[in-house]
C-alpha cells in the first residue's frame, strides 16, 4: 500500500481567530478534495502555526539552532508531497515572521516542492503581493508555484470568487502530485534565439521559394 500524500500548511496569521489560518484551512481543505479526485488516496495534513515559534526562529538566528518543535516544523516541511503557505500583508510584503520562517531552512530544502501561495490583507490594494513578493521568494527556492496564487481581502470571505480561487489553486497544486490530474505540459518550442529557422526555409514554408 501506498504511503499518504503529505500535505504541509505554513500560516503566518498572528491574530486568534486569524484569517490567515481560515484562508489556509479552506485551501487545505480543497486540496484534500482535489486529490481525492485525483485518486491520491490517503492525505496526511500537517499544519505549522509560526506564531508559536516566533522565540524558536529568533534563536534559531542568533545561535544557529532549532529548538524540538522548530526542528519538527522544518523536518515537516521538507518531507512535504506539497505546501501550501498563507501570510497576511505588513508594510505591503510578507510578514517578518513568515520570511524568517523560510530564511532558516536549508537552502535546497524546497527544491522541486510543489507550491501554493497566499495572502490575507484588510485591502485588495495589497493583491499583487502574491506577485511581486511571495512568487520570487519561492522561485528562488526553487519550489515549484502552482499558477494560481490566492489573495482575500476581509471583504472576499464569504464571496463565491474567493471559493472559486480557492478551488482553481487547489486543483493546480493537486495536478502537481498527482500525474493522473497533472497539468498538460507545454509542448517544446524551438528556441529561435539559440538555433534560428533559416531564412530560406521561412521563405520556402510560405511557398515564396521553390523547394529543392
């Protein structure tokens, strides 16, 4: 029998209740389902909650070592099948305590991981966080970003476009584990710049130039 996917959830909320951690059980949740569908089987939820380790990280900086429950986290974070991260928006980036977070795993630990990124901010001017912050963060770690990144403002919970988001992501982060739902892939092109289509032959394909 095959072992359970691992899915591992990285919420930044700081407040309790926090919309952070909602917006990341609703994508967790919507996951489960799509690779259900998939036919995936088993999935094994992890949820890391940094709030609880904001001491561990800071200790983890000045000494260079992670506590047992720091440990844990990372440990769960790297073993990941796929993860999805969610943190709200301070002075339009992510928070100090999320980048803190990924500034102390190792730095191949997410290499080829499947990834999932969101945000939570008070206003949808803060939207394009997902782009301008959190796809290069992860780039850079070399995970791999589902296409669809999910940003709520307070006002989109409760709105069927936030759910619709939340179910596109979800599903885009399944096709990444599963290759029975993968997403199709991109056919290969020629690169012109490296291996340029002579100027005849564009001529003879157009039928401006007799073959031979």
């Amino acid at each position: 029998m095959s072992r359970a996917t691992r899915l591992v959830v990285v919420s930044a909320g700081l407040s309790v209740p926090s919309s952070t951690r909602l917006l990341a059980d609703r994508l967790a949740g919507a996951t489960v389902e799509a690779l259900g569908q998939g036919g995936e089987g088993p999935v094994e939820v992890t949820v890391v909650e940094l709030r609880p380790l904001a001491h561990a990280l800071a200790d983890r900086l000045l000494t260079g070592f992670a506590g047992d429950e720091l440990g844990a986290a990372i440990d769960a974070v790297g073993g990941a099948d796929a993860l999805i991260v969610v943190t709200p928006v301070f002075a339009a980036s992510y928070s100090g305590l999320f980048k803190t977070f990924f500034d102390v795993l190792e730095p191949d630990l997410l290499e080829g991981t499947p990834v999932l990124v969101a945000a939570t901010a008070g206003t949808p001017r803060h939207s394009l966080v997902l782009d301008h912050a959190l796809r290069p963060l992860f780039g850079y770690l070399r995970a791999v970003v589902v296409p669809t990144g999910v940003f709520a403002a307070s006002e989109d919970f409760g709105s069927p476009g936030l759910q619709e988001r939340v179910e596109r992501a979800a599903g885009q982060l399944a096709g990444l584990v599963s290759p029975r739902r993968g997403l199709r892939a991109v056919p290969q092109r020629r690169d012109e710049l490296v291996d340029p289509v002579p100027f005849a032959e564009r001529l003879r394909a157009a039928g401006q130039l007799p073959g031979g």
